[in-house]
C-alpha cells in the first residue's frame, strides 16, 4: 500500500516571502523608487504640474471688549462688502 505524506504548509506567499527572506534587497528596491520618482519629478515640465491658485488674503482684527455681533456689524459685513468687489 503506498504511503500518504502531507506536503508542509507555506506560511507566506511566494511575493510576500521575499521581504522577509532578503530585507537588504527589498530595502534596495524600495531606495531605487524614490529616487527614480524623485528624478521623475524634477524631470516633469511645469505645463505637466495641475494649476493652483495663488491668491490669498488673510484678515487679522483685534477689538478688546467687543461682541461678535458688534464685529461681524461694524466689521465683518463692510470688509466682505469691499473684497467681493475686487477682481480675481
């Protein structure tokens, strides 16, 4: 009668055995794609870069002693009034 041997289990797939086994080479392989990504992306043409907006403003006010309502009155709503009005 022939005998019946189990085959070990493997605890990892075959891709996921190989950081474990060689960690030096998949550190290697990881330290070849950031630098190739990051001379990629000193390579890039700015036409290749999405646009972002510049423009910014930012409004500081201090009033001691003031309520919110009393700035958003007396402040708030005339400054907004003007910034609505400029272009860009």
């Amino acid at each position: 009668m022939a005998e019946i041997t189990a085959k070990p289990r493997k605890l990892l797939p075959d891709f996921l055995s190989l950081p474990v086994l060689r960690p030096v080479a998949t550190a290697m392989m990881f330290l070849a794609i950031i630098i190739l990504g990051a001379v990629g992306i000193s390579r890039m043409p700015i036409q290749l870069f999405p646009a972002m907006p510049t423009e910014q403003l930012s409004v500081s006010f201090q009033r001691p002693g003031s309520t919110a309502d009393v700035v958003e009155r007396e402040v708030l709503i005339p400054l907004t009034s003007r910034i609505r009005g400029l272009q860009g």
